[in-house]
C-alpha cells in the first residue's frame, strides 16, 4: 500500500464526520485511531473507486485543510 496525496474539497456532508477524521489524523494513540474508524465504519462512510465500481474497505486517510494522504488495500478480486 502506497502513500498517495490529494487535493480535497469537502462537501457539506462532511462536516459531520470531520471530527471523526481530524482526530483520527492526529492521533497519538492507536486504540483513538481504531475507534474513529471503527466509527466512521458503522456511519457508513466509505470509499469508493469509481473507476472499476468497488467499494474500498481498508483504507487510512488523513486529512490536513485541503490535502489529503491516503493509504488503502485493493480488493483481493481486484485485478
């Protein structure tokens, strides 16, 4: 799994999961980090990769004003 940087735009439904993700980013803590994503899990935040139509479970991303880093693991069916 690769480091990717973004440039990101949140929309407005973000703003409710923006301290899930800002605290999840600073974190010191690896049982804090875990939380947060299991949280963002059960909320039903995903991604997404439009591109072969398939949802990406194990992902890590953080999010720093505009810029995001970004971690994930393809699908094992993925090709």
């Amino acid at each position: 799994m690769f480091w990717q940087i973004c440039k990101f735009k949140p929309e407005e439904a973000f703003q409710e999961f923006e301290p899930l993700f800002q605290e999840a980013s600073a974190f010191q803590d690896m049982a804090v980090f875990e939380r947060n994503y299991d949280q963002l899990a059960e909320s039903g935040v995903i991604l997404f990769d439009v591109e072969n139509n398939t949802e990406i479970k194990d992902f890590i991303l953080h999010i720093d004003g505009e810029q995001v880093t970004l971690r994930y693991a393809e699908q094992p069916d993925h090709k």
